[in-house]
C-alpha cells in the first residue's frame, strides 16, 4: 500500500480479516499505524475491488462504463492472440506499467525478454529517482536503508516529506526528537519549536546557514 512496510497484525472472525492493527515488536513502526493502514481491510472487502476480468460491450462507447464479465480462459485467449501479433509484427509497441507493486524486477525481465523497451512502474515517477540520487551521494536512501540519525542530531530541519514514505516511524522519531532537542521543523507546525513564515528563497537560504 505504501513504501513504509510497517509490520501489522491482522485480526480474524470465522475466517474474515475484522481488525488491523500494527505489530509493536516491528523494528520499523513499533506498532504505530496510519489510517491507510487501518483501513487495509478494504483491499479485500472493498465493493469497488474487481475480481473478475470485465469487457467493454460490444458496441458500447469508451467512457460509457458499460462492460460485461468473462471468463479467466477467455481472458488468457485474448491476451494470447494479442500479445502474439504485437511480438510477431513490432514489440515496442507494447507498453506495460505495473502500478504500485513489489514485482518489479520482474515485470521488468519480462517486457525485456518480449523485447520492449517501454516499461514503467509507480516508482519510476515518484521517488526511485531521489532514491538513487541519495544512493549514490551520501550512500543511502532514508526508507529504505534507514532513518535520519535523529539521536545523534542537533538540529532537524525538514522542508517536506510524502505521507506514504516512512510516515510512520519519521513521526515517532520526530516525538522523540522533540524531546531531546530543539527542533526547526516548518511544515509540522504541531511539534515544531520555530514556525517561520516561508518566502521566496527562505528555505535555500536557511540550509545555507547549517554547518
């Protein structure tokens, strides 16, 4: 659901998930969990979460919402049929994109071994590309290989963060900082001991003055 990877427990009546909660001997979240985690349920419940393969009706229009379901061995036949002329005739001109997945060396070896260059995932646009940038200049990226090293911090100053990228052990972290040190921290104004104004050039020149 997100990059945070937060340990949780889900709890079971007659064999139906009721309850998430998070997992408190998780190394990672320590048992905090955000309302995206708690309502995880959904992503099996949901009455939007599509279990079998729909078809535009024939003669319908795009947009239209009308569709009819198939059967999974129609399904595969289609894409067969499909997949076989795209790779006969020209493979690039199948794109694939995977969405938000953990699959992705995977899906990527396969629209290589097609013979398409064009493939893509969720973290192609998003963060994987400041990802490898920490990577390769201080030698890691924060959710991934670690948090900021909070304990040994003077000052934390952070311009912004996605909600969905460590959300859950930065805030515990930050609760902790607070505690120990002063803190600059703009856009948490709830636990921030400095709240100043942001204007053109504020930020930039602020990092400028940290050494």
């Amino acid at each position: 659901m997100c990059a945070c990877r937060c340990g949780i427990k889900v709890h079971l009546r007659d064999g139906e998930v009721r309850y998430i909660e998070g997992n408190p001997d998780h190394p990672l979240n320590k048992g905090v969990i955000c309302a995206k985690g708690g309502s995880g349920i959904m992503k099996q419940y949901s009455p939007a979460r599509l279990t079998k393969t729909l078809r535009r009706k024939p003669g319908s229009e795009r947009g239209a919402n009308e569709f009819e379901e198939i059967s999974w061995e129609e399904t595969f036949d289609i894409l067969e049929k499909r997949l076989s002329h795209l790779r006969t005739t020209d493979p690039k001109k199948f794109a694939l994109f995977t969405g938000r997945d953990q699959m992705q060396a995977l899906t990527g070896l396969f629209a290589r071994q097609f013979g398409t260059p064009n493939y893509a995932a969720h973290g192609g646009f998003c963060s994987v590309n400041m990802a490898a940038g920490m990577i390769y200049t201080i030698g890691g990226s924060f959710w991934e290989f670690g948090g900021p090293d909070l304990e040994r911090a003077k000052v934390f100053y952070m311009i912004g963060t996605a909600e969905d990228h460590h959300s859950n052990p930065l805030k515990s972290a930050i609760g902790d900082f607070k505690r120990m040190a002063d803190a600059l921290l703009p856009s948490i104004q709830c636990v921030a001991a400095m709240q100043p104004s942001p204007t053109s050039g504020f930020q930039s020149s602020l990092a400028l003055t940290v050494h």
